[in-house]
C-alpha cells in the first residue's frame, strides 16, 4: 500500500516539495497532490534515495498555486539544472526539475514563500510523513495483515516462489514506514512483525 488516505480527504490540497538526494549535492524540486507517490515514483527505496530529514513541503490549496511556486523557484536556479541521477526512474518524468548545489538557498527560498504568501512549510519532510500516517495506524494494520495472510497461504501451500511478488511489496511498504520512524511494533500483528523480523520459519 503506498497510497495514502489524506489523498481523497482534501482534494484541492497540492504540495511543492523539496527532495535533496543523500548521498550527492543534487535536489528535486516540484509540485504533487501526494508527495509519498511521487517519491516512490522516483525510487523504489526513495527514503533512503532521498534525504527526508533535510527535505520539505510547502502545502498549498489548489494545483495552480503549487504550479506557480514550482515555476517561480525554478526560474531562481535555472543556472543550476542538473541531469536526473542515473538511480531514478526515468519514467517518472520530471526530469528538468533536478539542480545541483541549491540545498541551503532553496530551503531559504521556501522559507520566505511561506511567509509572504502564509502557506504552511513543512521541514523536515520524514517527521510530517510520520504524523500524516499515525492518522492511518489502523488501515496499516488491516492491510498488512491482509498481504501478509496470502502470502502466509501461498508460502505454505503452493511453490513459495508465487509469493515473492507480495513478499517484496509488503517489506517494500514496511521499510518505508519503518524509515520515517512509525512504531511498527505498536501497529502491526505479531505475526506480522515477527515475518519481518525472521521470514517464515518452515
């Protein structure tokens, strides 16, 4: 499951982000209604791809306003474009929207957008991500729980290999949770959480 459910609760709501890479001097600037599906879309291990403690969120109320801003910073470091890193998915487009060596002025930039135009900023990134889906504990629970059944089924009743499909999503999902710091221990089945721990033990 990498949708979340405030996705549906404020349609109008869109968001500018700021995404710096972790292990290289490149940040991603942009505009999304879901800024954790537009991550993925970019990385498969995107928290780990991209730096979310330094990362940040001007949350806006309609797509324009968003489309504006984005507009508006890439203008200010359009000397600074950079190629998309070779790690991401080219498909997930973008790819005028990555510039090398902005980090301390972009964040500065947003910063003093949010306080011109009175749009909450949200820095850093992993702890709003983390608040945004303790609001959706149980819905991690029942899903987790749901995946991790059929391919409890699968595992032990037909050729394991059926399974890694669901096994990959499921540990996919909960290392994301698990990287933005949400107790997992505290949400998920036991079952669930000893799988993660130990696999299946035949």
């Amino acid at each position: 499951m990498h949708e979340p459910v405030w996705k549906s609760v404020a349609r109008g709501r869109c968001f500018v982000y700021l995404l710096p890479c972790r292990d290289e001097d490149t940040q991603k600037i942009g505009f999304a209604r879901d800024p954790w599906l537009r991550m993925h879309a970019f990385h498969p291990r995107f928290y780990a791809f991209f730096d979310l403690d330094r990362g940040a969120l001007i949350e806006t109320d309609r797509v324009s306003e968003a489309r504006s801003i984005e507009t508006r910073l890439k203008a200010m470091f359009a000397m600074s474009k950079c190629v998309a890193p070779l790690m991401t998915r080219q498909r997930a487009g973008g790819k005028n929207e990555w510039f090398r060596g902005i980090d301390g002025a972009a964040m500065a930039a947003l910063q003093g957008i949010s306080e011109s135009l009175g749009y909450p900023l949200h820095a850093p990134l992993a702890p709003w991500l983390r608040e945004r889906w303790m609001q959706q504990a149980a819905v991690i629970r029942d899903w987790s729980r749901q995946q991790f059944e059929w391919l409890e089924a699968l595992h032990f009743n037909a050729d394991p290999s059926l399974g890694e499909p669901c096994a990959q999503r499921l540990h996919s999902a909960l290392s994301a949770w698990d990287a933005i710091g949400l107790p997992l221990h505290e949400i998920l089945d036991e079952r669930v959480s000893v799988w993660l721990r130990n696999g299946f033990e035949d």
